[in-house]
C-alpha cells in the first residue's frame, strides 16, 4: 500500500492561487500538477479561511510553548527557592531578626 504524497506549502500556495485566479477550471489544474481536484477545493478553503489572519494587527503567530525549556525553568526555579530559604534561616542570628 502507497502512502499519501506530502505537498510543500510553497506547492499548494501555488496551486491554490492559480485556482483562485480561475484561469483554468480545478480539474485542468489538478491534471497539470498531478492532484485531485477535491485537494486543490480543500486547499483553495484553507486559504480563504486563513486570508484574514494575514491583515490582523501584530500579525504574529502565537509563540510555540517548548515543554521541555518549561520544565527545565520550574525545576531551577524550584532548587533557587531552597537555596533562598536555606540561606534566609543561615543568616537570621546575625541580622537581628
């Protein structure tokens, strides 16, 4: 059994604006570039959909969350609070406290 072939987003870009410019029908596209008419509709959807968030303010894509940074920064954070308090209890006799 094949597997599905994987499209660059630079392929479908390009498909999927010369389906918009309406030039040539969907299934002359789809034999010129070797997909199913029913991927370039799918992909010509996804863009429309998607257009507008181009023309927002900021226009940033939400940051990428690293899981493993995240971990690592609670796990520092967790061994400086000990040495704080460690260090706060050491100290009392001689601060008056």
């Amino acid at each position: 059994m094949s597997k599905r072939k994987q499209h660059a987003p630079e392929f479908k870009a390009k498909v999927t604006l010369e389906a918009l410019k309406g030039e040539a029908t969907v299934s002359e596209l789809a034999s010129r570039f070797g997909v199913h008419p029913t991927m370039i509709n799918q992909w010509k959807c996804a863009l429309l959909d998607g257009a507008s968030g181009v023309f927002e303010r900021g226009g940033r894509k939400t940051p990428v969350v690293d899981e493993d940074q995240i971990r690592d920064l609670h796990a520092k954070i967790g061994e400086l609070a000990v040495a704080n308090s460690f260090s706060e209890r050491k100290l009392r006799p001689w601060c008056g406290t």
